[in-house]
C-alpha cells in the first residue's frame, strides 16, 4: 500500500492530502474516494472521520484520499474548497500511478466535511476558484458526492452556527453566499446524503434542504436517515466509537456498504 502526504497550499503546512492506495493488480483502475472529516471547521477529526474511512471503502475497492484543509481563521471561504479542488485535480492527474480510474472519483465528506464535500460537489464549476487551485473546473468535478450528517444551511433553524462562522464569518450575505441549499442547480453532481433523525448538533433538516434542492432542479440523489445515533457517529462500529456505545451500532453501520453500492451503479 502507498500510504504518503501530499502538500496542497504553500501557505497552509496543514493542509495535504493522505493517499492510501493499494497496489494495482496488473492494469486494473479502481474508483477513487476523497475523504473530507469534520470538525466545524476548526479542526480535522481524522482519527475518526479520516484514515478509518479510506480503510473502510477499501474492501469495497476504492482508493482512499484522505484531505487535511485549513481550519479556524484559515477557513474562510473559498479557501477550503480550492483546497478541495486541488485534491481532486491532483487525483485525477495522477491517476495512472495510483490505479485510479479518472472518470469514477467520488467524495465522503462528514459534519463540516460533509459541507465542504457537498460544496465540491454542488460548486465544483466555480471558475475563479478552479483557477486558484491551478486548474479547471472539468477536472475538479466529483463523480458523485456523500455527504454524512453535513452542514449545508446558514439558517439559524436548521444549520450549526459555528461551522458557518469559521468558514464565512458573521457577514450575512457570506453566511447566505455559502449556504448550499441556495446554491444547488443543475450542475450539482449526484449525492447520496446519509443523517439520523435525531442528529442534536447538525439537524437532519441540512440534509433534507439539499435533497429538496437536487429535487427541484432534477439532480439524481439517495438519501438515507437512521433513526437514532449522536452527531459525528462515523463508521458507527468499534473503529471509530472510543467505547461509547450509541457510536457503535450494526445497523448505522450499514451506511457505507450502501454508499460504496450507490457509487459503483453510478
């Protein structure tokens, strides 16, 4: 396996992207997974959200990413997202060294992450932001997009207010600018949104914004909602729980075979 760091900004040591890639079998490409964790915004909960993940889609044979963006007073928008986007182009131009099939590169993308990949997927024609992450905006483009438990509304309602004041500050008309539900159109790629209805920190009301938003504009998505399980449930199994049990539930669990399904019919 080809576990390494790539760096992504110059002006951001924390920023890189983590590659777990498993050697090829002969000329065989697999899909590719781009990793996103959360955080608010203020920090990057790889330990649970991050490695873990990449290793979880391995089985289903994707190659892991993991992505490290720029948080706290870094993290205004766009910043984080042309940082998205230059793991993606960096994927995508390296993909015959790493057994990645360019045209099947999907993210996964958790609680702030689950913004930030739900941006990737929604914005990825963002011309000026392409450009400042060096590229073009075909090359950024996701084929598909999972956002899990995400942040997606500014919306005092529905959204969590410090995910939005880390990535957009208290200026409202920023705040609305990064709002994803209003920002969803016919060139959102497809998404399969994973949430529990009882989701305390970000409300499952994010999830159904944007997939009445894909609706209106005829974007194909699945969305799938768990009953019960606390904000930042992971994997939803022993890797991930740190012993605490209402983290670790078979059945939630089962969101990742279901997502690594819905990625492979695309």
């Amino acid at each position: 396996m080809r576990v390494e760091k790539i760096p992504l900004d110059p002006s951001d040591p924390a920023c890189y992207l983590e590659t777990y890639v498993s050697d090829p079998v002969g000329d065989s490409l697999r899909p590719a997974m781009l990793v996103i964790p959360g955080g608010g915004y203020c920090s990057v909960c790889s330990d649970r959200e991050g490695e873990p993940v990449a290793l979880a889609f391995l089985p289903y044979g994707f190659q892991g990413f993991v992505l490290h963006y720029s948080v706290r007073e870094k993290a205004r928008f766009p910043r984080p997202l042309v940082q998205a986007m230059r793991a993606m182009a960096w994927i995508r131009e390296h993909a015959a060294e790493v057994a990645v099939d360019p045209e099947r590169i999907f993210a996964v993308g958790f609680s702030a992450g689950g913004h930030l990949c739900a941006a990737l997927g929604t914005l990825w024609h963002l011309a000026d932001a392409a450009a400042e992450a060096g590229t073009v905006p075909e090359r950024v483009r996701p084929r598909g997009v999972i956002p899990v438990y995400p942040v997606i509304s500014s919306d005092e309602t529905v959204g969590h207010m410090g995910t939005f004041d880390n990535l957009a500050g208290a200026d409202p008309e920023e705040r609305e600018k990064w709002s994803l539900e209003k920002r969803a159109d016919e060139r959102a790629v497809p998404m399969c949104l994973i949430h529990t209805a009882d989701d305390a920190a970000a409300s499952v009301r994010n999830s159904l914004v944007l997939a009445w938003a894909l609706s209106v504009h005829g974007v194909p998505f699945e969305m799938h909602v768990y009953q019960s399980a606390p904000h930042g449930m992971a994997l939803c199994n022993a890797v991930t729980s740190r012993g605490r049990p209402a983290h670790d539930d078979p059945h939630n669990a089962t969101w990742v075979a279901m997502a690594a399904e819905w990625a492979k019919k695309l």
